[in-house]
C-alpha cells in the first residue's frame, strides 16, 4: 500500500502518489474500454487509494470508468476526487470531442460553464450518476481562469455549503496556473488545491506565493503534471511541455537532469515524482496514466531510491536553486 497524508485539516486520506484519469477517457487518442479498466485495476493493485477525474475529461467517459472498477471497492477503502464547473448538455450534432476538448470520444454533450450555486450541485448530482458512488471526497473548482469571480463569487460559497453538510469532505480548485490558486489560499477557507504543471524539476513558479500561502494556513497542494506534459518523462526530440513541443533550452536542461539522474543510479521519472514531495504543504503527486503498462511503471518509478547526492549535484549545477526543498533520506 502505498503511504498517505490527510488534507490540512480534514478528515481526507490522499496517497502521495495518486490515479489521474483524463487519459482513460481517451486523452487526445482512444482509449478502449479494457485497456481503461486494467489501468484502474493496475493502480488499485500497485496500491493507489486515490483517484482524480472530472466530468470534462471525455464527457463523463472518465467517471463512468473510474466508477466501473471503484465500485467493487469497500468505499472507505479510496478517496476520489472529481471538479465542478462545466455542466454536460447533451448534443446531437455527431462528430467527435477532440476539437472541442481533447477527447477521443464521440461528441455526445457539450461542455457549458458553470459556477452557479446550482450547477455546482447539479454538477456533483450529475458526476455521483456517473460513478454510481454515494459520495465524493474532494471536489476542486475546474480551470476557473476566465471566471475568476463568478468562481469566488457563487461556486466556492456552494462548496463551502457543502462541506458544511458534509456531501464533501474537501473543497478547492484545480488549475494550470499558480496565481488564482494562490488567491483561493490567501482568500478562501479553500482546503487543498491542484497545481498542474507548476510544481517541477522545470517549473517552481508555485514556490514564490502558493506553497508559502499554503504551508502557513496549514493547507495542503496536490501536484499534478509533475512530467510538464512529457519532456520530464522522456526528453526525446519533440517532446511536449505543457502541452506544446518544448523549446530547445528546456530539452536540453531535462536532458542534463537526466544525465546527473543516471549517472547517480536513478531515473529522471524517479526523480519527478520524488520532487514535489520534498515541500511540507505538497500532499500527493497526481499522474494521469492511460494503460496498466504505465501504471506499473509510474509505481515502480515512484518506489525507486533517489540518492541524496543526486540533489546535491542538481544544485551545485545550477539545475535547482539552493533554497529549493528537496528529498532527505531519514537517518536511520
């Protein structure tokens, strides 16, 4: 079983390694059913207890599989996490998602913002449907970038509601940035919030303001892309960071991390999910997986050793600054 921490002040276990699953809805190429539920399988074997997905992940594909495999699963066994924000309408129109939203699904709803005190709870009816669960763990406010006070204003109010009434046991936001997180800790009672992509051995955007914020009023982050999409997975020519083919000078620095990484007897992979681990206030690391191929992998990374003197190198190579965190075996 793989370790985990509670979220700040609540109730809510996470494991510091957690299941992404936008992939299993067929992330930007298919995915079929099987391959989906042996994913899902592979990580409840490797012994992941926590798992992340959204209804705007494959139009509701991503729920309605995680949930298939969940529950046959005693529910106090896993904590789940879904978001609010974008209602699910149904469409006729035919075609495909991956225009629209990235998926390999058929185009069977679209997609129509949300942040009212209704739709977030119409939102959550919709998601426990899907996922055939009673509850919900954790629900985050999703990509609320171009609603940010409608977000603040009316969807974060209707979470705090319901975590008052207990339907949720944690409430925050996930997003791809590091600033409006930052005001949903600095302004909110917000419990935890998702960092994609700003929390990584290429990007600490997220140590200037959100993990301080965070680490002072005992809140917790989950750090989610911690591969950058890609290029800290494997920096091959063409590799993709952040979702766009990554320039030359961030090829090269994965490249040089993933040489002092081999020559110290570990992984580059390794290394990434180690990272974020190091600050106080990072919880879990989320990995968004699409095969059982890549779960094993990610658990076996996730358990390699990462030698203290490879850390040391990254800094005195100018690869991470000194006032950096980063993993400290314990004295034994």
């Amino acid at each position: 079983m793989i370790a985990r921490a509670r979220l700040a002040a609540t109730d809510v276990l996470v494991s510091r390694l957690s299941f992404g699953a936008a992939p299993i809805a067929g992330l930007f190429e298919p995915v079929g059913e099987e391959q989906a539920y042996e994913a899902v399988t592979a990580a409840w074997d490797a012994g992941i207890r926590t798992y992340d997905t959204a209804p705007h992940y494959g139009l509701g594909v991503s729920e309605r599989r995680l949930g298939e495999v969940l529950r046959a699963q005693p529910r106090d066994s896993f904590t789940l996490s879904t978001k609010v924000g974008r209602l699910l309408v149904p469409y006729d129109g035919g075609g495909d998602d991956l225009a629209a939203g990235g998926f390999a699904v058929p185009a069977t709803h679209r997609r129509v913002w949300d942040f009212s005190a209704d739709g977030i709870r119409r939102s959550i009816e919709g998601s426990l449907e899907r996922l055939g669960l009673d509850h919900i763990d954790i629900v985050y406010l999703h990509d609320p970038d171009e609603h940010e006070e409608w977000a603040l204003r009316e969807g974060y109010p209707a979470l705090e509601r319901l975590r008052a009434e207990g339907v949720v046991g944690a409430i925050g936001a996930g997003m791809n940035q590091a600033e409006m997180l930052t005001r949903f800790l600095t302004d909110t009672d917000t419990d935890v919030v998702l960092a994609a992509g700003r929390y990584t051995l290429l990007d600490q955007i997220a140590l200037e303001a959100l993990l301080p914020a965070a680490a002072a009023r005992g809140r917790s982050v989950v750090a989610a892309a911690v591969y950058n999409s890609g290029i800290l997975a494997e920096p091959r020519t063409g590799a993709t960071y952040n979702y766009t083919t990554a320039p030359d000078a961030l090829l090269t620095r994965a490249r040089r991390i993933r040489h002092l990484a081999e020559r110290h007897g570990t992984t580059l992979r390794a290394a990434a999910l180690a990272f974020p681990l190091a600050h106080p206030a990072v919880a879990s690391v989320l990995v968004g997986m699409r095969s059982a191929a890549q779960v094993r992998d990610t658990a076996e990374q996730f358990a390699r050793p990462v030698p203290d003197d490879f850390w040391a190198e990254l800094k005195a190579e100018g690869l991470l600054g000194d006032d950096v965190p980063v993993p400290v075996k314990e004295a034994v």
